[in-house]
C-alpha cells in the first residue's frame, strides 16, 4: 500500500515539492541522489537521500505546530534520519537559499562520502 500511495504522490507533487525535484533529481545537486515520496514505514518522505539518511519534507502552512509532525520526526529520527523541514514559500521564493541549507546539511554527514564510479562503457 506504500507503493501505491507513493506513486499517487509522485503525480500530484505541490509547485513548491516540483521545484524542489528538479534541482534535486539526477544527482544534480552535488552528486547527491535523492529519490520523492520515498516510503519508510508508516511515512512517506518527500524527498530522501537514503545514503545521508536525510529526508527533506516541504511543507505549507497546515505543518505549523503540528504534533502529528513532531511524532513523525521523532520517528525518522530514532531511525536514524536527519529531517529537514522546508516551507513551501521559501522553496518558491529563495530557492538558492534552500539549496544552500540542504548542501550544508548533507556535507555535515558524519561519515565521507565516498563517490561512486561512472560505469565503464564496452
């Protein structure tokens, strides 16, 4: 059922969840692979580097003090998640300021990221 609700989600992503996908996707950003509505048993993430363990939610207004969320974070957190929770208005507007903060926060990964090889072609 995850699946199935991911894939509904991938079709009706918010202005904010699209713009935010296309500077994330194809390891533009920095290398980084990051796949939407990404689940981890019961949620669904936004958006999640799995080899950062970096999920990143863009949320509008409804998220503000929403206990649901805290649970959800703590959550992903005692699973080993780092949460970044972005507005949807900061996302549309100053999105060089976004990107600055998801790069930050994936560069203070604990462990060296190690690239991965280009395949060899034949």
């Amino acid at each position: 059922m995850p699946n199935r609700n991911a894939r509904v989600l991938r079709k009706t992503m918010t202005d904010a969840e699209r713009r935010l996908w296309s500077i994330l996707r194809g390891r533009r950003l920095a290398g980084y692979k990051f796949r939407r509505q990404h689940p981890v048993n019961p949620y669904i993430l936004d958006f999640a580097c799995v080899e950062c363990r970096l999920a990143v939610e863009a949320d509008g207004g409804q998220h503000a003090g929403n206990e649901a969320d805290r649970r959800r974070v703590a959550l992903l957190r005692a699973r080993g998640w780092r949460v970044l929770r972005l507005w949807n208005n900061d996302i549309l507007a100053n999105i060089d300021g976004v990107v600055g903060i998801i790069l930050r926060t994936l560069e203070s990964t604990k462990t060296p990221r190690i690239p991965k090889p280009s395949p060899s072609r034949p």
